[in-house]
C-alpha cells in the first residue's frame, strides 16, 4: 500500500475524477489508515510504499504490477500523468526480495486489468490495458490468461467491475455484467456459474473493488446490497468508507497490490 501523502485530483483520466471537487487529503489519510490497520487486525502483513510528490495517485498501490507465485510483472501505464509510477514500484520489488522484475513490452496496469484464481489470469481490456499484454502475462506466469472485454467507461479496469472472493480451484467471483461486453459476459457465465451477481447500485458504489481474504470481504460500505449475499455464501463482509479516495476514482482494491508468494 502507498499512503495518500500527495493525493490530489488535478487532471481527469477517468469518470469519476473531477479536479473542480476538492480533495480533503487529511480525511483521505485517515481513512487510507483504517483500511491499512483493518487489513493488520485481520492478521495481514502490510509492506507501505514511499509516496511520491509529483505523483498523486501513487496511492492505487493495486495499479503497479502483478504479482504471482512470486514473480513480479510490471505495469506500463496508459496515460502520461502515471507512467513514472512504473518505476517507483519496480524499485521496491526489486529492493524487497522480488528477483528478476519484468519491465512488460506493452501496456497493462497491473492488478487493476488483471485478477487471479488458482487455474486462470482474468484479464480486462478495452480502456486502459494492451491485448498484448494478455498473451505476454500467459508467456510470464505460465497460467491461462482470460480476456474479458470492457464497454463501460465507468468500469474502465477489471477491478471496478469484478472480484475473485475465493482463489482457490476454479474460484469464486462477484462481478457486474453491464460492464462487460456480451461474449465477455457469456465467458464468465460459463466460468463462474455461481457469481455472485451485482446489481448496478452496487456497482456505482465501486462494490466491485473488493478485496477478500478467503473470508473476510473488505468492501466499500456504500454497497450496501452485496452484505447479505456476500454473507449467504460464508463470507464476513466487512464494510470501508474511502470516500475521498473515490473521487480518483479508486476504492479498496485499488489501494491493496496483493504479494503472492
């Protein structure tokens, strides 16, 4: 995770994004660390990435690489205001016992186009992430890739639009359809026959920028309609307001790059 230090909403690269709404960054930190301390009660080690002035939204840690059986892939972002951010994360894999970090030919944002199960790599695209970064992800980790097409700008990383709450076997997700073109949508279907399936409230409220545990489910607290689901299906739900980290245009997943070992 990054700690907002710098966070700030001067440009737009997304919908949400709107630089004539002030950022109230000391309420930003303070709910950036209730999620950071939430994840350290739940037993969950966090590892904090040094923030950069000159870039804001350094704090979406969740956009800087992929991580998988302890190989880093690194992320190349598609718009000018991120691209430093490359380097800034992979400095730290490479400083924090991640050998051999791979610098992608092509463009991908890391864990916001790319989810994982035990068989597959989920793989978005259509707003931000390269096709080609699909076949190079395969290439890399050696698993699977899926590619899920993208249509709504609003939902404009897989992140925003789906949710792997169990990893293990053929996994289990949440996911919104609307955001998803319709052979994307007949592809998860097949995949995920049991998804659990979000309603657009929900999906407006960034429910799908979720982070589980197996068990825990931190969720944006405004998505008030996947508690009881989530909880029908053995999970504890657990809900997180980071408002003011929502006008960037990110939530809790956006803010957590999951190390896998």
């Amino acid at each position: 995770m990054c700690p907002p230090t710098h966070f700030r909403v001067t440009y737009s690269i997304n919908p949400w994004m709107d630089p004539s709404k002030p950022v109230d960054l000391p309420l930003a930190m303070t709910q950036w660390e209730h999620l950071r301390d939430l994840y350290r009660s739940l037993g969950h080690t966090v590892e904090e990435l040094e923030p950069h002035e000159d870039l804001p939204d350094m704090v979406y840690a969740a956009n800087g690489a992929l991580v998988v059986d302890g190989k880093v892939l690194g992320a190349s972002f598609a718009h000018p205001e991120r691209q430093d951010e490359a380097a800034a994360h992979r400095e730290w894999y490479e400083t924090n016992g991640f050998p051999g970090v791979k610098i992608p030919e092509h463009v991908n944002e890391g864990e916001g186009d790319f989810a994982v199960t035990e068989r597959w790599l989920l793989a978005g695209r259509g707003f931000r992430s390269s096709p080609l970064s699909h076949p190079e992800a395969q290439e890399f980790f050696g698993r699977p890739v899926i590619g899920l097409d993208l249509v709504n700008p609003s939902y404009y990383h897989l992140d925003t639009a789906l949710s792997v709450l169990d990893d293990s076997g053929d996994g289990e997700v949440m996911y919104y359809p609307d955001a998803f073109s319709e052979g994307s949508q007949a592809v998860l279907a097949k995949l995920f026959p049991n998804a659990l399936i979000a309603e657009e409230a929900d999906a407006k409220a960034f429910g799908m920028n979720s982070v589980s545990d197996g068990h825990h489910v931190l969720v944006p607290q405004a998505a008030v309609g996947l508690f009881e689901p989530l909880r029908q299906r053995g999970y504890e739900p657990i809900g997180v307001d980071l408002g003011e980290l929502l006008k960037g245009g990110g939530s809790v997943k956006c803010c957590t790059a999951e190390l896998r070992d």
